[in-house]
C-alpha cells in the first residue's frame, strides 16, 4: 500500500518531542500515518488494505497477522522497545480503555495518504483528517479517566511519529491509469504540492535490497530481506530504520537523532 521505495519521502518523516512530562509515567507514544506504522486500526474497516491473513505476522511474538504490514514488528513497534514501554493499541481496538490510554495511541491507517484523495481505491480508511479527529476524541476519553491536569502532562510530554506521503505517490500518481494528479502536475510540482500539503498537517490542530511477497513462496530467512512485500519492510528492515531514528547522524536525522532529543528534554531548558 505504501511506498517505502520512493527516497524522496524520507523528508516526510517526522519525529517529535513535546515538552518533558512532569509525572515519572512513562512518556506516552502517538503515532499517525500509513501502512508503515498501523498496528491494527485497518482490521476493524471494511476496507481491501488489511494485513490480517498469513503470510504477515509469522514472525510476530503471536506468529499471528495483526495488521502490521509486515512479518513481525514495525517501527513504532520497535520504537516503543528502544524506549521501555509498551506498544501503543490501535486506537480503534476495543482495549483501549482505562490504564491502555496512559500509554498513547496509535491512529495510523493503511492507504491513506497526505492528500485526501489519496487511497480511494480502498474505500473505508481514516484520512489524517480523520486521526486528528480521533486524535481530539482520544483526549477527552483520556480527560474523563485521569482528570484534566494528568492529561494535559501525559499529552503535553508525548513523544509524536507522523509517517505519510508514499501512498500519495505509489497510489495517487504513479499506480493509477492516466491519474487526475500525474495529468495535473509534472513530478517535481508534484512533490513541492505534497510538501506543502504535509506542512498543513503538520501546522494543524494538531530500491530494495530483496522481496517477500504472498504471491510467491514464504521465504525461509526474511531477515536476509528488506521488503516483505512490494512496499512494506521486513522487521529486519524496520530495526535498521529505527537505529537511524534512534543514532543516526544529520546525514538521516534532522536538526538531531531522537536519543538527542530525549536526552536533552530530560536535562531540560
């Protein structure tokens, strides 16, 4: 569904830390955005972008399909194991109640896109417009259980993983016959009009090394693979990208790496 094999998009990846939390809770984990990052909310859509059938998830802790596109962990999965703390549920899932909510949330959606017309060939999925929505939503549920002043330090100290932009390209412009936005724009306006799209977002209310697909034989080793389908990294491939997020250098992160960042939030101003 989306697009990890388009370079320019790894701009339109941000990581975020708000203000440090007050309380010794550990710090809260919300995440929006694509297939890259949906844990599960796609399983409760009637929608054709799901990832809950084998082959996926044979490498999971549940060697079950979760919803993840991939065949075990992805990344805020293995970002939430660099930082101590439990995976955020799919805000969707029906388990996200009580002490579940002190955790964060995750309100990514395979198929969706920076643009709302993106992923309309999968019908039912939660447009970022949508998350953001649910995000408010979330909020007041998390109000009404911890009371105002918890939930302002808990949402207010969260760490933020925003992932879009592949599915606009693979699936709004490139995949599409003849699509309204390839005839509409040459490549390069197209990507200064998604930049630009994404900056809203972000100002708002708040080639692969191998394959493993389903239509082939299941792969004996999909850690030697670094796609385990057409557009979804292996776990293998998630670990490495979260080691850049975590290490990497200004080569990869910018203005710093997230280990900066929480170091430097913790030491305060």
């Amino acid at each position: 569904m989306d697009a990890a094999l388009v370079p320019l998009l790894v701009s339109l990846l941000a990581v975020a830390a708000h203000a440090p939390a007050a309380s010794a809770a550990p710090r809260a984990f919300f995440v929006f955005g694509d297939s890259l990052v949906d844990n599960g909310n796609n399983n409760y859509l009637l929608t054709t972008a799901r990832a809950d059938a084998p082959p996926y998830g044979i490498d999971y802790p549940s060697h079950r399909a979760t919803g993840r596109f991939s065949n075990g962990l992805n990344i805020p999965d293995i970002i939430s194991e660099h930082l101590g703390a439990e995976p955020a549920l799919p805000y969707l899932c029906p388990e996200l109640r009580g002490m579940k909510l002190l955790v964060g949330a995750n309100f990514a959606s395979a198929g969706v896109g920076i643009l709302n017309d993106t992923g309309v060939q999968f019908v039912n999925i939660i447009r970022i417009g949508d998350q953001l929505r649910y995000f408010g939503e979330y909020q007041r549920k998390l109000r009404a259980f911890a009371g105002e002043e918890q939930a302002a330090r808990l949402v207010g100290g969260a760490l933020v993983l925003i992932t879009l932009g592949g599915n606009d390209f693979v699936n709004n412009y490139y995949l599409v016959p003849m699509s309204m936005r390839s005839r509409q724009y040459a490549l390069p306006d197209y990507v200064r009009f998604i930049v630009s799209e994404y900056r809203k977002i972000l100002a708002g209310p708040y080639n692969g090394i191998g394959l493993c697909t389903p239509g082939v034989q299941r792969v004996r080793r999909p850690e030697a693979y670094a796609f385990w389908d057409a557009f979804h990294p292996t776990e293998r491939a998630n670990r490495i990208i979260v080691g850049q997020f975590m290490h990497g250098s200004t080569d990869y992160m910018h203005p710093m790496n997230l280990t900066t960042i929480l170091a430097m939030d913790r030491e305060g101003p």
